[in-house]
C-alpha cells in the first residue's frame, strides 16, 4: 500500500487502533491554541505523572539490562544529569516543568548510570525547532521551539485530547533519549560503529520498548513520518540522519523484534514490510546486546 493510499492510517501505529480505520483527517487543523487544545493541556498533567512512573523503571535499565555487574568496571561516578529549566516555558513545557518529569527521569538515570561529570539537561530557547547534545557546553538542550512543533503535530494526528497528550509526551521523551544517546557516546568515548544518528535512534527506541513505552515510541515513529519532507533532494542524502521514513521503519523494525507476536499487526497490516520483518528480531536482540556491553561498564549495580 503506498502512502497516498492510506497516508493518514499509515502515520497511526496500530498497535492499539486497527489499520485503516480511522476517520478521514478533520477540516480544520487543530493548532496549539484553542478548546480541543485547552483539554489535551488539562491532561498533560496526569499523563505526565503516569509518565515518570513508568520511565522511573529506567534506572532498572541500567541494571537488568546491562545485566548488573558494572560496578567492579573501576569507572568513577563523579557527575550527575541535573535538570534545568530556562525561562519562558509554555503550554506542554510548563506542565513537565510543574510536573517535574525531568527532575524525576534524572533521579531515575542517577540511579542507574556512573558519568564522569555533570550532565545539565536543559530546556530552554534556541531561536529554533531543534534538541541537541552540545559537546562544548556539555550539555543537552531541549528546545521549546521544537517541543511546540511536537504539540502541534501531537494535537493533528490525535483522535482525542488524550492520545493528543500521550503522543506529545512520548514524542518528547523518544528526542530526549536520543539527544541522551549523543551525550553518553560522548561523554562515555563510546566506540560506536555505523552512524551515530542511527545509533542514538535506536538506543532511544529501546529504552522505551524496556519500559514497555511501546505506544509511545510508536507514536514518536508517526511524528517522523508526519514530518518527512517528501521530495528528498541532495542535502537530505548526505544528511547524517537517516531519512525520516527510514528511522520511521527501524523504529518499528525494533518493536516488532522485541516481541513478534505481540505486535504481529504491525506485519499483518501492512506497516512493515515481511521482508524486512524477518530480520527484525535479529536486529533487536544485536542492537540490545550492543548496547548492554556498552554501557555496562558505567552501571552502577
Ligand atoms: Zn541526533
């Protein structure tokens, strides 16, 4: 099935929702102004906190999958991820700031992960849509540029203002991960072979397929699809990212993998390709593996 065919129910992951059968897209666009929006901010709130207790099982990811033992690795623990916010937090950002998301998802690395210096990981204004891990200010920053594109696409694919706040927190927190994956293979020298771009996908992917985030990282999969460019020319070839829909079917290659018959629609409807399917569970156990050796060393059990 190509995209124009079925380009909206395509973009919805259905790991909950059955393929192609969602409503044709609204007339008007919902934006980040507005009811439907007012409802989907009174939710961020509750969502958020189910949010942290969820992800609060990362700092067993430092544990259970590295598979402990790290401790004896001689790596000091002389730094911790701090969470800052600048000023000028609105909508979303103002509700994770209130809600203290990040605060908590730092406690929950703190107790999972050794870092040989501080790591800030700040929200702030960057003048544009973007997150990244800044190598000369050792820092990562979350831009709330970015985070209002996220809402806004969020709140446009979203049946509803819940699934508006799932897909915008999920979203948000599969960017951080990955901008987190940049600042550990810094920080940690990391000897990563093939792209790093891909790499930190896939590292971000995982964390949130073991915290059984698995819709939301679906969700986070649809925003890379809904923000493809289309036309690729030259600059998006050479880009260091892999091309959006391509991330959009490793994301899913990895979920798949993580368990095939739990997420056998994925096939069975069409998303992704058997060909590739076949290979996914391979991939998923390689890249997981991968990952465990490599920051095992830095575990704190
Ligand atoms: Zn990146």
């Amino acid at each position: 099935m190509s995209r124009d065919e079925c380009s909206r129910e395509r973009r919805s992951i259905p790991l909950i929702s059955p393929f192609c059968s969602r409503p044709e897209p609204r007339a008007s666009t919902p934006t980040c102004s507005g009811p439907r929006a007012e409802q989907a901010r009174r939710r961020w709130p509750s969502l958020a906190r189910q949010m942290v207790a969820a992800l609060c099982a990362l700092s067993m990811l430092g544990v259970s999958a590295c598979g402990g033992g790290g401790g004896g690795s001689g790596k000091k623990d002389e730094g911790d991820f701090v969470a800052e916010w600048d000023p000028g937090a609105t909508g979303l950002a103002r509700a994770l700031q209130r809600e203290e998301l990040f605060e908590d998802l730092a406690d929950a690395l703190n107790d999972g992960f050794k870092l040989p210096r501080d790591l800030p990981i700040v929200h702030t204004s960057c003048g544009e849509e973007n997150a990244f891990y800044d190598p000369r200010q050792g820092a990562l920053l979350m831009c709330y540029e970015l985070l209002d594109l996220v809402t806004s696409i969020s709140l446009q694919l979203a049946e509803d203002e819940e699934e508006a706040a799932q897909r915008a927190i999920g979203t948000w927190t599969f960017i951080f991960f990955h901008e987190l994956g940049h600042g550990l293979a810094d920080l940690y020298e990391l000897p990563l072979t093939g792209g790093e771009e891909d790499a930190v996908d896939d590292f971000s992917t995982l964390l949130m397929i073991e915290a059984d985030l698995v819709q939301e990282v679906a969700y986070a999969a649809d925003f890379w699809l809904e923000t493809d460019p289309g036309l690729v020319d030259a600059s998006q070839f050479a880009d260091e990212h892999s091309l959006n829909q391509q991330r959009f079917y490793n994301m899913l290659c990895l979920i798949y993998g993580s368990d095939p018959n739990r997420f056998d629609i994925l096939v069975s409807g069409g998303h992704l390709p058997e060909s590739r399917a076949v290979r996914c569970p391979g991939e998923y156990e390689q890249k997981l593996k991968a990952w465990e050796t490599l920051l095992k060393p830095w575990s704190k059990e």
